[in-house]
C-alpha cells in the first residue's frame, strides 16, 4: 500500500514546489517580493484566497480563468506545477529501484538535492523560453545542488572534469565564432554544470540528444511554420539542454551500458 501512497504525496509536495517556481519565474526582475508580496491576480490585483493556490486543481476549477475579474490564466501555472510533481515522483522512483535502497539520511538527502537540482533546472529552462536569457541566480542555485554532492559522496573523477571541459570549449568556441547567433552565452554558462552533475560518459550523451532536439523542433518549425514561429524564430537551447540531461540522467544505466558496448 505504502508502495502507490508514497508516490501519490511526493507528487503533490512537487506540485506545491511547482506553485513557488511559478511565483519566483514570473515576479524574476519586476521588483515584487518573491516571499514577502502575498498571491494577486496580475490582471486585476485582487488578492488571491486558500481555493485559489490548490495546485492544478485551482486552474481546472476556475476553468483557466480568474474568479475576480474573468481574464485568462496562463497554462504556465498548471504545467510547470505538474512537472516538478512528475519530476519529483521520477527521482524518488529511480533511487527506490534500486534493491539495496533504504529509508536512511544519506538516501532522503540524495534525493532531496537531486528533486532539488532538477526543479532548479526547470527554473532556468522556463525562464529562457519566456525570456531568452540564462538567469545567473537561478544558474548558481542549481551548480550548488551539483558541487554538495561532489563534497559528501561523489567520488572525484579526472574524466568528468576533462570530458565537462572540451564540452563547455566545444560550446564556447561556438558562442565566439558565431557572435552568439550558433549558441548562447548563457548556454555556454549552463553546460559546464550540467556536464559534471551527470558525468563521464553520459554527459557526453546529452550533448548528442539536445542538439537531436533542437534538430528535431527545427524541422517541426519548417512543417508547422505559423505567425510566431518560422525560419527566423529565436529558439532558447536551454530548455534542450535540460530536458536531455534529464533523460540520460534518468536512462543513465542504458547510456552507460550504450557506451561500454
């Protein structure tokens, strides 16, 4: 039973999560407190109640728009929330598959710092789609989530640092001769950390599977070509680049094995 319940609670503790991000990305850089400045409709100002902070649910209920004065609600809200609740779920799965796994500190704390370290990330990727920009703060929150482990657990290994390198200067070289029009210079910021959160050789992985994405999503723009988006659209690589570290972060035993075969 504990098994199905388990799951069922971490998701909806993700969703709350979900609900704070939403928060702290849309009041990013507009001068309102992210603590202290209490939940409004950004259309009318009317201060929001209890009903209207049910993650998801909330949304669904008022049918996408707000109950004070009828303007529409971004679809931001319900799907960053359900994300970090998917997110959340996922990461306490994978650590839990694991035969030898118990209910101990260190393995809560892993999978505090790796929920952690992802909804970070989801942080910076919805922030660059809207914004088109790599937020420093929200960068440094997440390369903290990935040098705690290096310091409590995480052997130090030469082939991560060599192989976070040449991917962060193969990045570089792209952002410095392409006057950031190839790449970005806060992709460039981003790699590094991403790079050594995963490691040798799966980091290696992401670099191939984000630039299939972004490969992928181009052609779709050349199909579904519309107002817009088309050919000269500005596309954030960011949000590529997270969405493949967390694919082979979570596949990390089959791109492993992939890559010792």
């Amino acid at each position: 039973m504990m098994e199905f319940i388990v799951p069922i609670f971490i998701f909806f503790f993700g969703t709350i999560v979900g609900s704070f991000l939403n928060v702290v990305i849309l009041r990013k850089n507009t001068g309102e407190s992210i603590v202290w400045d209490s939940s409004h409709c950004f259309s009318c100002g009317h201060k929001l109640g209890p009903a209207n902070l049910i993650p998801i649910f909330s949304f669904l209920f008022a049918k996408g728009r707000c109950g004070y004065c009828g303007s529409k609600i971004s679809w931001q809200y319900p799907i960053v929330e359900f994300l970090v609740g998917i997110i959340f779920v996922l990461v306490y799965l994978k650590n839990t598959s694991s035969p030898s796994f118990y209910f101990a500190l260190p393995a809560m704390l892993r999978i505090a710092l790796q929920a952690g370290a992802f909804s970070s990330l989801l942080l910076i990727a919805v922030y660059d789609y809207k914004q088109k920009i790599i937020d420093t703060h929200f960068l440094i929150i997440f390369s903290a989530f990935v040098v705690i482990p290096w310091i409590f657990w995480r052997e130090l290994n030469l082939s991560d640092f060599i192989s976070s390198f040449f991917i962060t200067l193969f990045f570089y070289l792209m952002w410095r001769f392409s006057d950031g029009r190839w790449m970005g210079r806060g992709d460039v910021n981003l790699v590094l950390p991403l790079s050594l959160f995963l490691g040798w050789p799966i980091n290696l992985a992401m670099l191939f599977i984000s630039f299939w994405l972004g490969g992928l999503v181009g052609v779709l723009l050349l199909i579904f070509k519309n107002k817009k988006y088309g050919l000269k659209s500005e596309i954030p690589f960011g949000p590529f680049l997270v969405f493949a570290c967390f694919i082979v972060w979570y596949a990390s035993s089959f791109f492993e094995s992939f890559w010792m075969w």
